[in-house]
C-alpha cells in the first residue's frame, strides 16, 4: 500500500478510531462493573491470596512483574522467554497446572486458561467472504474473547476487537493496535484500581516505563496511532496520575532527552547498567542478567525483589525450553482447512500466543 493511500486511510478512520479508543477504555477500566478488567484485578489484589507470577522474560515483562508484586506481594514463579526458554520454580511442578490452579497471574503473555495483562493483540476477524478455513478462524476468535470475558484479562487491543486480517480501511485493523507495552497498561490498572506503585526515582524510571516495548519510539514513528492511546491511559488515569506524568515524558521528550538520561544511568551506575542496551531492553535473557537487572531497577524504585525465593534462586529453578511456531495471515489461504484448523488448535492450547507484525508482516506465534 502506497504511502499516500496509507495516510488518507488513518484520516477517513481517525473519528471512528478515536471513538473506538474512548469506548474501550470505558469499558476495560469501569470500576462501576464488577466484571470489567479492572475491577477484576483490584478484587483479586483486595482479597488478599497471593498469586504467582507467570511473566514474559523481556524488560516490558520484568518491569511491569516487578511493579505489580511491590503492590501485591505476588511472586514470579515462572519466567518464559521469547527464545522458547522456560524457567519454572521446583515448587510448582508442569506450567501447565501453574497456569490452571487458579492463582496465577500472566504478565505481558496471553493464556486463554489464566488471567493476566499483556499488550499483543489475539483475534483475527477474518472478512466476509469464501473460504473455509475462516470457520477455524473464527472459533479460534470465539475462544479468545470468550476467555478474555470470562478471566477479565486485561488486553486492550482484544477489548478494542482489534483483528489480525483487518486493514487500514478499518478502525479495527491491526495497524491500529494497542502499541505500547504492558507496563504502561498496567500502570494505570493500578492507579485506577488504588493500589498505585510509588516512584521514587522521577529522573531514570518514569523514562524506563515510557520505554517499555519501545514505547518513546513509538510515539515519534507512529504518532497518528499511539497519540491515541497513550492518551487513553493518561486519561483514564487521571491528570494527576503517574500514567499521565509518563504520557508527558512521552510527548514532551526533546530529540536527544533519552540519550541524556541514559549517560546519567551509565554514569551513576557504571558497569551494572550494561544489563540494559542503549535501546534499555535486556542485553541477555540469562539468569545472571536477569539479577543484575532485578537488582538495578530494585535500587532506581525502592520495589522488592519479585522473584519467589528471590532472583538469586533462579540458577535452581527447572528449566527447558519449547520451539515456537508462527502461521503467517499472508500466506493462510494456501493452506488446506485441516492444517489451518490443527494450527489454530495447537495456538490456543499453547502457553502463549499473539498476532506481531515483525517486518510488516503479521503473524500469529505461539510457544
């Protein structure tokens, strides 16, 4: 799609994006409904059980982990990589029983078996038409929503109906997805829901979550999308919020502002800040890495260590690993209606799935 055609789409779209924006975030933060997401999470925080961590083991996902025990005092029992790397706690045997006991939390990944928060979008909302694999889509999409409703998982893009084989023409194409990291979703799912984290630190770490999942790149590349919905957040949050304070961080940074702040990092840290690539996501998934890192952002937040047993137990932790898989929407109509139906029973039934758009492609993945 041309360039021009791209940017007088987003404008024909922009009222019905907009709408779409403020409605979704009505919905997923009304704390007058007991069965909206946020409400959800704030009766699961208020009732006082403790919940293990199944977290995602990128600087989005460790963050927002971290954020969400300093408020809760859950743990992280389980860290999966994007590399197919699981490491699991001793004590909680399979994943999989980890995921269906009932008191697990997933963070920045998706299980259709367990609540959580996470950033990716999940449906694919296929357009009318022939073919009959769309069937197969469309109970994959069913499944999904039925899970997101049921659980009150946090996903604004699922909330929003956002769908992998929707375009620009649409106000629901996945070019207009959520586009920011988890971190910042959750961040004012706990400032709307009253369990907000402190910051102690205003210098370095508001910027770290304004960066979570490449968020202050984002903004500049894809402005006539994120503006959108780092708005919402801010919103939604109040203008008195940290999620609003983040938002200005944001949309306010000078050309060389994240640069400046990251010689202050290397200069007050020295050697330990290498954890973090000058883009500040993780340098390595490893589980030296991992405590370096756990260790760096505990001393920038004042947040305990969110690790059950603590970071340093890691080396003892069960590990294995999983090959992922992905199934191009390009490329879905050359495949027979029983590979695609066996291809979207295996994502449903994996650990984690979502749609990316890697090199402007889009992809379901799972793992």
């Amino acid at each position: 799609m041309g360039t021009e055609n791209a940017w007088q789409l987003r404008q024909a779209t922009l009222p019905a994006r907009r709408r779409l924006v403020m409605a979704t975030m009505e919905s997923v933060f009304d704390l007058g409904r007991a069965d909206s997401p946020v409400s959800v999470l704030r009766q699961m925080i208020d009732s006082g059980k403790p919940h293990s961590i199944v977290a995602n083991a990128d600087m989005d996902g460790l963050l927002a982990s971290q954020m969400l025990s300093a408020v809760t005092g859950w743990k992280i029992g389980a860290l999966l990589s994007k590399g197919g790397r699981l490491l699991i706690h001793p004590s909680h045997g399979r994943l999989d029983s980890l995921l269906t006991s009932g008191s697990t939390y997933c963070v920045d990944l998706f299980n259709r078996k367990c609540p959580g928060v996470s950033n990716h979008p999940l449906l694919w909302r296929p357009k009318p038409g022939k073919g009959s694999y769309k069937d197969s889509l469309r109970l994959f999409d069913m499944s999904v929503e039925t899970s997101v409703e049921q659980l009150g998982s946090l996903n604004l893009s699922a909330a929003a109906g956002i769908g992998a084989m929707q375009g620009y023409e649409s106000a629901h194409g996945i070019q207009y997805k959520y586009p920011l990291g988890t971190a910042q979703l959750l961040l004012a799912a706990l400032e709307i829901g009253g369990h907000a984290p402190r910051f102690y630190d205003r210098q370095i770490l508001p910027w770290l979550v304004a960066n979570a999942d490449g968020g202050l790149g984002t903004i500049r590349l894809y402005a006539w999308n994120a503006e959108l919905w780092w708005n919402g957040l801010a919103a939604a949050a109040g203008p008195a919020s940290m999620s609003e304070a983040i938002f200005r961080v944001a949309t306010e940074q000078r050309p060389n502002q994240r640069e400046e702040v990251d010689r202050r990092l290397r200069w007050e840290y020295g050697d330990v800040a290498s954890v973090w690539k000058a883009d500040w996501n993780l340098a390595a998934d490893d589980t030296t890495s991992i405590a370096t890192h756990v260790e760096l952002a505990s001393t920038l937040s004042g947040w305990p260590d969110p690790f059950q047993d603590g970071v340093q137990s890691l080396a003892g932790w069960t590990a294995s690993t999983s090959v992922g898989t992905s199934l191009s929407v390009g490329g879905i109509s050359k495949l027979s209606d029983k590979d695609v139906f066996a291809a979207v029973q295996d994502a449903l039934n994996s650990s984690h799935f979502n749609f990316n758009t890697f090199d402007q492609k889009v992809r379901l993945s799972w793992q």
